[in-house]
C-alpha cells in the first residue's frame, strides 16, 4: 500500500505579481513526490524553482500563452489507480463546477485539478473531485493558498494551506510598487 503526496498550485504570477515563490510554499510542498501546476506560471523560472523540491507537471494559462510560454492546455497523470488531470479552468463565470465537471468528463479524469480563479475550492461533483488551490500570490478575496493532495490506496486527502497572510489584491494598494 503506497501513499504519495501532491503538491498542487496554481496561478504564480511570476515575475509580474512577485519576484520568486514565497518560502512558505517551498515549505509547504518538502515532502511532496509531484507537483502539478494549474497554469499561469508567467515565467519559465517558476518551473526551475519548483523542480528544486519535487518533478513538476504544468499546464498552460493564459497569461502564459499572453507571455509565449509553450506548455500543453491540458495533462493527465495516474496516481495509486486515480486519473487526475490538469487544466488551467479558463470557464466563465470563473470556476463554474458545472463547466469543469464537463471538462473533467471529457478527459475521463477522477479528479480534476484547475486554476484561473485564484480562489482555493474543494467540490464533489457527480463523483468527480473538482480541486483548485487558489493563488499563492494574488488571492481573490481568498487567503494566499496552495494544495496538498494525498493519495492512498486509492483514498483521498485534501488539505488547504494557507501560506502567507490574506490579501485581496483589490485592497493591496503595496501592489503598485515593487518590493
């Protein structure tokens, strides 16, 4: 019986929003065996640093197709019996459950990981775990958040982490200069 824990992020930003990954994330994700990121890298680097901690799968945003960053829409990894597939979750009204139920269905994924609406959601939808991490640094009226996923004998685990004070980005007026 094995057990593997996932890193699961999304929306990073990154140098646009921030110059590098908080440590809290690093921190967060020290004992993960994969990392998935759900688009919006904005920088390859984002990548780089990521791989220092785990192998890291990624989708394409679309602030990274804005940047010319190449990644594919959408990937599928099978973990302990578990299809879990990656997708940016570019749907509106951002993060729709039933739109991403629908995408989820069309890749025959048990889990569906999405990013895009930088706000942390854990939904069961039709049998189907619709997760979304949130943003580790521009939160939508959200805490600044990444996801841990364990999976054991095909047992779900989810846990939100909080990793840096809450910040509505519509409220953060330090936004408008650089640290």
């Amino acid at each position: 019986m094995k057990k593997m824990l996932i890193g699961l992020i999304s929306d990073t930003h990154i140098p646009d929003r921030a110059r590098i990954l908080p440590q809290n994330v690093i921190d967060a994700f020290s004992d993960v065996e994969l990392i998935l990121h759900a688009g919006d890298l904005t920088s390859p680097k984002v990548l780089e640093e990521l791989e220092q901690i785990a192998p890291v799968m990624a989708v394409q945003g679309n602030m990274d197709r804005a940047n010319g960053i190449d990644l594919p829409k959408a990937k599928i990894v099978e973990v302990e019996g578990l299809k879990i597939g990656v997708i940016h979750g570019e749907v509106y009204p951002r993060a729709d459950s039933d739109q991403l139920l629908y995408l989820a269905k069309e890749l025959n994924v048990d889990i569906l990981v999405s990013g895009h609406s930088h706000q942390p959601k854990i939904e069961q939808k039709e049998g189907i775990l619709l997760l979304n991490p949130g943003s580790p640094i521009v939160p939508r009226l959200a805490d600044r958040t990444v996801m841990l996923l364990e999976i054991e004998n095909k047992a779900v685990d989810v846990e939100i982490v909080k990793i840096g004070s809450p910040v509505c980005s519509a409220l953060d007026f330090d936004q408008y200069k650089r640290d």
